[in-house]
C-alpha cells in the first residue's frame, strides 16, 4: 500500500533563470516609485511579473528600511505594481507614459 503522507504528487518551486529576458516591445508606461513617499514595505516585489523591483541601496539615503525602484530596462508596464501599491498600501508608485517618461528622465527604454 501506497504511502498517504508522501507529498511526491506536489510540485516543486522552479530556481529562478540564469538567462535574462529582454522585452518583446517598448511598453506603453513606465512605473516610477515616489521614493520621497515609499516606506519600503516590498509589498509590491513579490507582484512583479518580471522581477524587476528592488530597494534603492542602503547607502544612498541612510537609513533603517529604504525605498524600492524599478529596474527601468526591465519594466513591461504592467501596472500591477502601482495597482497592488494603491490598494494595498501607501501610494507611492505611479505609471508614467513612456515618451514623459524618458524626456523627464533622459533615459531612453529598450525595446
């Protein structure tokens, strides 16, 4: 007779991939985090499809629990991070147009 607390039927959780993707298109918006107002909870990390937010280095402000950021080259723009931070939490990350974006920014997004 089989076993009945042997869990083999259970997937396991996949190692994360050596390889990085690039993105299919340019996205339509850009996630920016307000890091004057993120009380760097990373509530949103674990949401992002691509894994693409991270906390801002320790050294840069000093302080106990720093904010995130985005990894621009790596944002889809999705939005879920916005969606999850506005509802979940504080309000601290907003979608920008990709054209504002990068003339605010002076930074060109890859396709």
């Amino acid at each position: 007779m089989a076993d009945p607390y042997k869990y083999d039927h259970y997937k396991t959780v996949p190692d994360p991939t050596e390889k990085i993707n690039k993105k299919k298109k340019k996205p339509r918006l850009m996630a920016v985090v307000d890091e004057d107002n993120c009380t760097g909870c990373q509530v949103c990390v674990p949401f992002c499809p691509v894994d693409c937010i991270e906390t801002v280095p320790n050294e840069k402000y000093n302080i106990p629990i720093p904010p995130v950021q985005i990894r621009f080259d790596e944002c889809i723009g999705c939005q879920i991070c916005a969606k999850v931070c506005t509802k979940l939490t504080w309000d601290a990350i907003h979608m920008l147009p990709t054209e504002e974006f990068e003339s605010l920014y002076n930074i060109t997004v890859a396709e």
